[in-house]
C-alpha cells in the first residue's frame, strides 16, 4: 500500500485527492476516503492537496493510524478491485472500524 488515509478524515471528505488522483483509486466511503492499496501507484499527488492533512506514505504510519490502513485492506477486500473509483456508485461501505470510529 502506498499511501494511507487516516483520522483526520474521518467525517471530512474534503475530496481534493480525488481530483489529484491520476489513476482514480481513492474512494469515497461513507465517513472516510479510501485508497485502494493495488491501485495507488505511490506518484504523491493526493498527499500536499489534503487540508486536514490525512493522507501519509504507508510506511510513515504509527500505531494511532494503523487501524485506518488495516481498514483500507478490508474496504478492499469486499469490493475486489474494480479499476478506479468512478466505475462503482460511491460510497462504498465503510468498515465496522471507521463506522464506530470516535473522534475526539
């Protein structure tokens, strides 16, 4: 996975990265955008566009925001890879770790 989309999110979807993205893997979900980790081809786009600054390189993740990069994996793992964002009717559905996140 080449990057990561984490807390700040959460509730914000301020949809920037979409636009950035040339490939269409970042997906809007119902709380949260979702980066599909086969589809990123780690070319950073999306990451100096976010405003609330939730987007981060994998392997620049800690522990607060890895529940949120394990959350990706999942989202994934239940839509399959259908090529890019624009070919599914958002939102995807979030998982039961976004769903029952709490900010704070």
């Amino acid at each position: 996975m080449a990057f990561v989309i984490g807390e700040p999110c959460v509730d914000v979807k301020d949809m920037t990265c979409i636009e950035e993205c040339p490939v269409d893997c970042i997906y809007e979900g119902e709380r949260m955008l979702y980066i599909h980790p086969s589809e990123c081809i780690d070319c950073a786009a999306c990451e100096p566009v976010c405003p609330v600054e939730a987007i981060r390189p994998a392997q620049h993740v800690d522990d607060r925001w890895r529940p949120f990069q394990e959350s990706a994996k999942s989202a994934f793992d239940v839509l399959g890879s259908p090529g890019g964002s624009t070919k599914v009717d958002p939102p995807i559905e979030d998982t039961e770790y976004v769903k029952n996140f709490e900010k704070h």
